[in-house]
C-alpha cells in the first residue's frame, strides 16, 4: 500500500484504530466529488435530449449536482426530465450524508467536545482494571474455600 498508515491511523493499547480526523475529511471529500463527477454524465445524458433544458454542458451538470449535495441549490440550474430529477434527488440524499459527515469532522476539529475516543479508552482501561481486581479476588476466594474445605475435612476425620 502506498499511503502511511501512521497518517491515517493510530492503533491505541487496545487495538482500536484511531482514525486522523484529516484523513477522514479528505476520504469524505474525495468520494463526494467522485459521485458528483460520475452522477454529472448521467444527469447531462438525461437532459441533453430535452428542449427545454438549462443543464446543457458538463459543468452544468456538475455545478447542479454540487449545489443539490450541498442542499444550497440556487436554481440556475435544474433538472427538467424525470430521470435528470431522479439524479438531482439521489445526489441530494447522498451529498447531505457526506456534507454532514465532513461538517461534523470540522465541529470535531474545532470544538472537540465529542471525543468519545477518549471516553472510550478510559472506559476500556477501567473495564481491564476490574477485571484483574475480580480475577485475583477469585484466586483468593478459591484459597479460602480450599482452607475451609480443609479444616472442615479435618474436624470430620479428627473430631
């Protein structure tokens, strides 16, 4: 692989990938536009056969589409055909998912109230923390038992 796995990730002791917030964003952003750049020719494919079309070049297409992932759509341009709106309506469905992801990552970054990795990891260390306190109070339970056993075998056998 030819990305540096250190700048996308740290795993933490527990073995949980710990994903740079930067990394996510440009993963977010990139497939955004990706979709955008795809669903463009099939939204120009659908409105080049129309008369009445205001979406005529690529970069109307485009521009539409980004627009409606955005949710801002500014209506110089708009689908006119059914299958033009269909593509209009996926774009927005998926674009508000992945603008929300990509504004929730920037909230992270500058306000950074959320950090449920840390809360996580504390709650991960506590877990561990209790559970060797249990395993060696079990250790001492079973000693104790096995002494109480003992002296009630002996109290049988010599009393």
């Amino acid at each position: 692989m030819l990305v540096n796995k250190e700048r996308l990730y740290k795993t933490d002791q527990y073995g949980i990938r710990n994903y740079s917030l930067l990394a996510l964003g440009a993963a977010g952003v990139c497939l955004l536009y990706s979709i955008i750049a795809i669903f463009a020719f099939a939204l120009l494919h659908f409105e080049s056969g129309s008369d009445n079309s205001n979406i005529n070049t690529y970069v109307d297409a485009f521009w539409t589409l980004q627009m409606s992932a955005s949710t801002i759509g500014f209506g110089d341009h708009y689908p006119v055909t059914i299958g033009g709106r269909a593509v209009v309506a996926l774009m927005f469905y998926v674009g508000v998912g992945l603008v929300g992801f990509i504004g929730a990552l920037i909230a992270e970054r500058l306000l950074g109230f959320a950090d449920t990795n840390v809360k996580n990891r504390e709650l991960r260390q506590q877990n561990s923390d209790i559970l060797e306190r249990t395993k060696i109070l079990e250790k001492k339970i079973d000693i104790l038992t096995s002494r109480i056993e003992d002296t009630n075998y002996s109290q049988k056998n010599h009393g």
